[in-house]
C-alpha cells in the first residue's frame, strides 16, 4: 500500500511539472528567477573589473536577502501554490484528480512537491548562477571558489534557497486552499516576513526568515531600524523549517479531504 | 454477495448548497443495469450523480456504491468511473498524456499505464487525434476523451452526465453500444441525458427528478402503469374501428376511444390494460376483425416526462 501511496504521488508530481511547463501563467516566475542573474551579468557587463566600490560578498548577501529570498522565492511561491488547487478549480479541472483511487492527501502531497521542486529548481539555480557572476571577474573567482570560501557559501544560500521554496510553498498551498481569494493573506504574510527585522524578539521567532538567516554565510545590513535577536543555531533552525513545511503540508491534506467539486460557486 | 453490494444506495441523501436546494430526501436502490436520470435543467441530476461519485458530500443520509462509501477513496474510485459534465481539460496536454498519466496516477506503472491508454483511446475511436492537444479537438472528440477516461481502469459503475452531447448520429450508436455491453456483464450504467428517446431506448429503467425531488423510479412500464391517473393509450390499426370503438365502451374502465382521421384504426384510452386486452381479442374474435397493429402509445419515458413533470421541464426533448 505504501508502495502505490509513493507511485501514485509521483505521478501527480509528474504530471503537475508537465503543466507548469507548459502553462504560460507561470512566466512571471521564471522572470523573477532570471532577473538576479540578469542585473549581477549587466553591471559586470557594465563595470568589468573595476568594480572597486562593490564588495561582493556583501553585494550578494543583500540581492540574495532583500530580492532573492524575501521578494523572489515569496512571490514566486505565493503565484505557484496558491493556484495549484485554486487553478485547477478555475479551470475546472480538479475533479480529474480527485476521481482517482488516491487518498487527497496524496493528491496534495504530489502537488505540494512539483511546486515546491519547480520554485526550488528555478531559484537555486538561479541563487547559484548570480553568485557565479559576481566572482566572475579575472582572479576573483578563483580566489574565492578554490581558495576562499567560495563553496561554503554557494552551498549554504542554496540550501537556503531551497528550504525556503519548500516553507513558503506550504504556507501558500494551505492559504491556496483555505481562501478563495488569497490576496490579503499573501500580502500580511508577506508585510510580515518583509518587515520582522523591527519586530520584537518574540515575534520575529515566528517568522520564516528567523530560521533561514542563520545559516546565511553573510548578512545584509538590516538598517538602522532593525531589533537584534540572538539567532537560532541551524542545527536546531533546518529541522524547524521543515517540520513547519511538514505540519502546513499535512493541515493542507486535511483540508483537501473535504473539498467538493461546486465549480459554479467558486 | 449481500444485496447492498450490487447496489447503488441513496438513504435519505439531501443536499442544498447554502440555501439553495439540490436534491431532497432521495431514498435509491439502484440495480445493475442502465438506469437513466431524466429530468428539466436545475431538477438535480448532475447533483445526483456527483453525489454518487463523492464529488459532493450529502448534507444529510448517505451513499453507498455497491457497497463502498466515498470516504474510502482508494477503493470507491477504483470502481468508479465518471464521466462529468465538465468539457475542461488541463491546458497542454494531448488526450494520450491525460489518460496515461490518470492511469499512472491509479497506480498503474508506466508499462501498463501506457497499454490502457493506448487500448481505450482505440475503443472510442480516438487513435488519429490521440497525439493531439485536447485544446484542439471538437466537442465530440472530447466527449469520447472523457469517456475513454473513465473507463479505462474498467470499474464497476459507470457514471455518464450527457454521454451523447456533441456525438454525430454514428459515434452515439457505437458509445450506447459500449454501454449496453457493459450493462449487459452486470456492471452499473448511471447515464443522465435529456434526449427522451435515446433514453427510451438505451434505458433499463428510469429516475425521474424535478426541482431536486425523484418523482419516479423504476422500469418504464411499471412507472407508467402506477400513473393511474393518466390512463394507458393503446394505439390500434384495424379495419371497422367504429364497430370496435362501440363494444369497447361496454367495459368501465375505457374511458376514452378516438377514430383516426384516415379512418383505419382507433386510440383508446383505458384505466385497466390487462382487462382491456380481454375485451378487444374477443371482439376481434367475435366480429372477424383484421387487426394490422396494437401497441401501447404512451408507455414510453417521454409520455411518462409530461405526465409527470410536464411543461415545467422544458429542456428535455
């Protein structure tokens, strides 16, 4: 059973991915991956080497805080998995799913992990290529990737990248499912995770962005505005990032259980 | 097997949605075999039946397919095929990918996912168009699509809203023929269609549903017999009608005998078939009448409609 439980959440994965491909809605998306990369190849276009001012490891330490992780991977997760199920319904077409002899839970799971692999795919790529380009210049990149810390950095804002694409997709894939209309929660949620930096200690262990910055290599410079907090310890940070991601992915499943096909009413 | 695991059953299900009324207090014992919903727009047909393929949840009673609830999904649907009302598809996709990818979703794997979409698409006559996008196809090649879906993991019960819509006269003879073979090896054909005669023809008995209530249910003649009062029209080809017309009226229960304008044969109108045919074999008998034809006239589902439902159902046909 548990065997048909995998093959058959595969499948909708699968096919999920085929229709992201193929679907022209998600556009905005793979632009928001590419602009990153865009903008850091312009300026070295622009600059070449004498970039003297800019610091690069500061440099991406904030494109990849202000624009990558909390506007990039957020939006990109709120466009994708708020319609994985609202879409369907708009288009009519979830009752296809939900004919199939699976559990919903395994319908939402399968379609929770196409998103999340199609966000996770674009922005780590995305995360890997900008932070290439800014070490592109003659000698930095060799300094920094095969006798600095080149590596340990990549690594860790992928993996940032990644584990935000699975937190927030959840997030979303619940709000997708609770709200017809998921503007206003996107939008707080977004406020929220934009502006925890001036929230008090307490509340801004409540939000996403506690968790990831830690194993950040390099942090942006907040602001003048920003309330320091002592900052969790990855070790304890990635295990709580992903139990949320889980818990949200499993309230979303319950959910999906009593959803009926009323396409006329929504 | 216990009878309720042949059975499609409907206890005591309603459903509204909000305010708003779909279906009322219906009580079905469904039997195996091509079982028609008849009824006007807004009766509650499409409710009826996505209720009986769990789409929709009762708001009160509850369902039972052949002995399986909707809540035990992985067993419901693998029984189950359902083919809705809905003409929308997943942008993109060719009908070969949709198929095969609900079979692998099934749980089939890819070798046998693949063999079961190849093998429907065939069944309904969709081999040429099977590489192309759904978004191209005509209402009618979607129609087949969706019906290859929903019997290509060979359920028990087949749930059909408007099968024949968009279908040319040759499509829809082959898909009833589909249909009837699969009534015929004892599985359940649930088909809803406002096209009276087709149903007429195709249907082994009928629900009949207005403004969300079943008005009624069973085998066209035993509906239309309990309708007593709408006497039975009998329709009758026979040369000296007067003469019948005159000795039949010396039986109660006819109440009405109308000569035909060309003058050979009558329409009579009685509140007892069974005595009536008594009467009419021994007048033919007595007076040497050459019958050239007898046939009920209105035990046919359409009569039945407006009988029962009437000008309020204004879309069937």
């Amino acid at each position: 059973m548990m065997n048909l439980r995998v093959r058959q959440t595969v499948a909708v994965a699968r096919f999920e991915l085929k229709r992201f491909l193929l679907a022209r809605r998600w556009i905005g998306v793979y632009v928001l991956a590419l602009a990153p990369v865009l903008l850091v190849y312009a300026r070295t276009q622009i600059r070449g080497g004498n970039d003297s001012l800019l610091n690069p490891s500061q440099a991406f330490a904030a494109v990849f805080q202000f624009f990558i992780l909390r506007f990039g991977i957020f939006i990109s997760c709120a466009v994708v998995f708020t319609q994985v199920f609202r879409g369907d319904i708009l288009e009519k077409t979830l009752h296809l799913y939900l004919l199939a002899p699976a559990r919903r839970e395994v319908i939402a799971v399968g379609k929770y992990l196409a998103g999340a692999a199609l966000v996770a795919v674009l922005f780590t790529v995305s995360t890997a290529a900008t932070l290439l380009l800014m070490y592109s210049h003659d000698g930095m990149f060799s300094a920094f990737f095969f006798e600095g810390p080149g590596f340990s950095h990549l690594v860790r804002y992928v993996a940032v990248a990644a584990l935000a694409s699975m937190v927030y997709g959840a997030e979303f894939l619940l709000i997708g499912l609770k709200y017809k209309n998921p503007g206003v929660p996107t939008l707080l949620l977004f406020a929220w995770e934009t502006f925890s930096f001036a929230l008090p200690s307490m509340l801004q262990r409540l939000t996403v962005v506690y968790y990831l910055l830690p194993i950040l290599p390099v942090k942006a410079d907040a602001g003048p505005f920003a309330i320091v907090v002592d900052p969790v310890t990855p070790i304890f940070g990635i295990p709580i990032v992903l139990a949320l991601a889980l818990a949200l992915v499993s309230i979303s499943g319950w959910f999906v259980r009593s959803v009926e096909i009323t396409y006329s009413a929504d | 097997m216990a009878s309720g695991e042949r059975l499609i059953v409907f206890d005591n299900v309603s459903k509204f949605y909000g305010e708003v009324l779909g279906v009322n207090r219906v009580n079905l014992a469904i039997e195996p075999g091509i079982t028609s919903l008849v009824g006007p727009n807004g009766a509650g047909k499409t409710t009826l039946m996505n209720l009986m393929t769990g789409l929709l949840r009762p708001t009160k009673g509850s369902v039972c397919m052949v002995g399986v609830k909707p809540s035990d999904a992985e067993a419901f649907y693998r029984m189950i095929g359902y083919c809705s009302q809905f003409d929308s598809f997943p942008k993109g996709v060719t009908g070969y990918q949709l198929i095969n990818a609900m079979m692998s979703i099934h749980g089939y794997d890819s070798r046998e996912s693949n063999a079961r979409a190849n093998l429907v698409i065939e069944k309904v006559g969709m081999k040429d168009a099977a590489h192309r996008r759904i978004a191209g196809y005509s209402k009618g090649m979607r129609q087949r699509i969706k019906l290859a879906l929903a019997i290509a993991h060979e359920p028990k019960v087949l749930v059909l809203d408007e099968p024949l819509n968009g279908l040319d006269p040759m499509a829809r003879a082959e898909v009833i023929e589909i249909f009837r073979r699969f009534a015929d090896s004892g599985m359940h054909v649930v088909i809803s269609s406002h096209i009276l005669h087709e149903v007429d023809l195709i249907s082994d008995r009928v629900v009949m549903l207005s403004n969300g209530y079943v008005v009624a249910e069973g085998d066209i003649q035993s509906v239309r017999s309990e309708m007593e009062d709408h006497p039975m029209q009998i329709f009758i080809r026979c040369d000296r009608p007067s003469l019948v017309a005159a000795l039949i009226f010396s039986q109660d229960s006819v109440v009405e005998a109308k000569i035909h304008a060309d003058g050979g044969g009558l329409l009579v109108a009685t509140r007892n078939t069974d005595s009536f045919y008594r009467l009419f074999n021994r007048i033919v008998l007595d007076n040497h009448i050459s019958v050239e034809a007898v046939a009920p006239a209105d035990e046919n589902v359409h009569s039945v409609y407006e009988y029962l439902i009437g000008n309020a159902g204004g879309a069937a046909s």
